[in-house]
C-alpha cells in the first residue's frame, strides 16, 4: 500500500502553495515513491537470493581416480572431479587419501593418494567418494573403486619333458642333444651363464662344438667373474673378437609370449632368453633362489618351452615362463 499523499494549504504538494515553492517539493515526492519501489524491489531480490542459495546443494558433475587398478605393489594415483555449488571438499576414502578439507568454489578438485600393496592371494577393493560442503548443506559424489591385484603365484617345479605329436604347439627343434654345463651345476647357476648360452646357441644352429676351456677363457677377457656379465658386454664381445670364433652380426628383440616363442625357434632355430627368479621359484624340476640366467630356448610343446642350460634340456611350463621370462632375442651371426 502507498504511503498517503498530503493535501491542504500546508501540503508541500498544494497547488495553493506559491510558485517559489513549488519546484523543490515536487521531486521530494516523486524521490519518496520511488524509493520506496526501490526498497521493495531490493528486498524481493534478497528474498529470491535467499531462496536460491538455501535451494542449491553442492552436485558433483564427474570424478575419476587414475589408475584404479594396481599390480599387487600398490601405488600411487591421482583423483580428479568437478563440483557445482561447493565450498569445501574431502575424500571418504578409506585412509588412502587424508580426510581433510580443502578449498573447492573453483569447481575443479585434484587430489593425490595411495593404494597399499596387497599381499594376500585375492584382489583387495576398496572404495574411494567425494564429500562437498555450502555451508548449509553437503553432496556426495559417486563412489569409485580401487582395485590391488594378488601376487602371482609361486610357480611350481615340474619334472620330465612332455610328449607330444610335433605340430603347431609341439616342436622339439635341436633340444634332442647332449650339451655341455660350461662349468655350470644345477640349480646353482656360476656367472658365466651369459657365454654359456652363447655356445649353447652355436652348437643348436651353427653345430658348433666349443672347447668348454675356450668358452671359461674368452669370458674371462670378456670382464666377466663370478658376480656374472653384463648384458651389452656379452653381445659387444660376440661381436668382436668373437665366441668360439663365431661373430654376432644380428640382434633382434622379441616379446615373451607364446606366440613369440614358437615362431621364435622356427624363424630362428633358437633364441637366446633371459629369466629372473624370485625365492622358491620352481625352473623345470628345479626350485630356485632370487636370481637372474641365460638359457637357450630351442622348442616348445604344449607344457611350455624347453630351454637347453647346466648341460640339459628343461621343460618349463607357460606358467613359470610368463612369471619368470624377461626378455628373448633372434641372433644372427657369420
């Protein structure tokens, strides 16, 4: 309702009232209507604001944690998330990220943690979400979960090389031989097994048979001991000046898997891998100790491949093959 407007000889408004006066009252009232249709509009905009702002709840628009799947090492990882309506957030996240408040009114939120290694025989879950806060009230965000893989199994110890009819998953390549063991007794691998895998490969595809004193001498010019050699040591010297007079001209890197192996030993008649053993690790019939070796890989059947070292033919299984084989190489020589 309007305020009433004043009438009478004594009104600042009268039209009785003289022309000197008459100016300056006239905006006086038209000043006082319309401040108070200002004062009005002002507080119905308050209200509304107020309205809006007790309304509005803090909403996630996204949230990601990368990576969300661990090896059984656990690690580190990073989550990202977008938040409407929020002042400050925090991470519900199972004691992987501290739970405390940081500032969120740009919308965008990083934060880091880590996922703990899992030792026991099956995946460890947990769950990670995000909490927002407005001040009056809070929102929460989708729950995303984090996955810590079990340790590979042991692989266990087998015995015997498996019978098979030659075929796409059976070839016994050139591993039908006797060898010699280079100074090597199982399961106990000296450090020359690098040049012994070397000579292994000759007498597999070239038919060369070593002088096994040769084979101690030149790894000895070589640099190696009893600690082993170096990798690049092993193929720069079979480079030159040579291993049993047989030069490395050729070097060609494989993956590991099975397909890798069979066309391996068919393209290349035998390939020279590397293995890395962990405490207890079953080789062929062998438990072994936390080490590394060179072995020849001269066929496979459907067990796994059967690798030529210490003087004899092992089958190892795919099982210990995919835990234990590193790297695997073609070599080409003159």
């Amino acid at each position: 309702m309007w305020p009433p407007v004043m009438t009478g000889a004594h009104s600042p408004c009268s039209a009785q009232a003289s022309q000197k006066q008459s100016p300056a009252p006239v905006p006086l009232c038209m000043s006082a209507r319309t401040l108070w249709l200002a004062t009005l509009g002002v507080m119905a905009m308050l209200a509304l604001h107020a309205t809006v702002a007790f309304a509005a709840r803090p909403q996630f628009v996204s949230i990601a944690v990368t990576p969300n799947v661990f090896q059984a090492a656990g690690g580190p990882f990073v989550v990202t998330a977008r938040v409407r309506n929020a002042r400050t957030c925090r991470a519900d996240a199972e004691q992987l990220i501290p739970r405390r408040l940081v500032n969120c009114v740009s919308g965008h939120i990083t934060l880091r943690g880590y996922a703990p290694a899992n030792a026991t025989a099956t995946t460890t879950t947990r769950w990670l979400d995000l909490e927002a806060y407005s001040g009056r009230h809070s929102g929460y965000s989708r729950a995303v979960r984090i996955e810590v893989l079990p340790r590979e199994p042991v692989p266990a110890a087998v015995n015997g090389i498996d019978t098979c009819t030659p075929g796409p998953e059976c070839d016994y390549g050139t591993t039908a031989q006797s060898f010699q063991n280079w100074g090597n007794a199982a399961p106990l691998p000296l450090g020359d097994c690098t040049f012994a895998a070397a000579a292994d490969w000759e007498q597999m595809v070239l038919g060369v048979h070593a002088n096994p004193a040769l084979i101690g001498y030149e790894y000895a010019k070589a640099g190696g001991g009893d600690k082993g050699l170096a990798q690049g040591a092993l193929w720069s010297y079979w480079r030159s000046p040579g291993i049993a007079g047989v030069h490395l001209t050729g070097l060609h890197s494989y993956d590991t898997t099975a397909a890798d192996v069979q066309n391996g030993v068919r393209d290349y008649g035998a390939m020279i891998a590397e293995l890395s053993f962990g405490s207890n690790w079953g080789f062929g019939p062998y438990t072994m100790g936390a080490t590394r070796h060179y072995v020849v890989v001269g066929g496979f059947t459907p067990e796994g491949p059967l690798v030529v070292t210490w003087g004899e033919t092992i089958q190892m299984t795919w099982e210990q093959w995919n835990a234990e084989a590193v790297s695997m190489w073609g070599i080409g020589t003159s």
